[in-house]
C-alpha cells in the first residue's frame, strides 16, 4: 500500500495521520510518500518513525519516500535518514520491495 501524504504535517494533523497509520497494519508493503509534505512537526515526525517501527516488528516491509525537501530537514536533524529505511522516489521505492520479495 501506498500512502501519499501532502502539505503541513503537524499537531492538528496528527489524529487523522494516526487513523490512516493505524489501518495499515493488515498489509504486508508499506509506503509512505511523503514527497508532497511540504512541513512535517515533532508529532507527526513520531508517529511516522512508531509506525515504521511497528510494521517492521510486524514483519511488513516498509519504506518512507522522503526526496530532497524543506521536509526531510527535520528526519535529518534528528539523524531518522540514517535509520529509517528512506528512498528518493515511490518507483525507488517500489523496486527495492520487489527486490526484497525475490530474496524471499
């Protein structure tokens, strides 16, 4: 599953992000494009970083498109570009996820 998030993330946007994070524990590819998130707070920021902690111990491979953006200063501020599994694009994405199904 693909999802797409756009614009400013922040506190206010915080219960409908966790909404849409808590549906997607059922699927077995997660991809979070956040190419369209133009800020990103410490809330929203957590609750991406619990979730794919979460779906990884859930044994779902997860990827976060996070491009070259104001937003992605913050993953690097806080070093979470080194520790989430980031691509630059959905077809980067997409292809490292095939990729890791072949080998299964």
């Amino acid at each position: 599953m693909i999802v797409r998030a756009d614009g400013e993330l922040d506190a206010f946007a915080a219960p409908d992000l966790a909404d849409v994070l808590v549906k997607l524990f059922d699927d077995e590819n997660v991809v979070f494009d956040l190419t369209g998130v133009t800020f990103m707070d410490s809330t929203a920021l957590g609750l991406v970083a619990r979730a794919v902690r979460e779906l990884r111990d859930l044994g779902t491979r997860v990827r976060v498109v996070l491009p070259e953006s104001t937003a992605r200063r913050i993953f690097e501020i806080t070093t979470l570009d080194r520790v989430l599994p980031v691509s630059e694009s959905v077809s980067e994405a997409l292809s490292t996820e095939e990729r890791a199904e072949e080998t299964r």
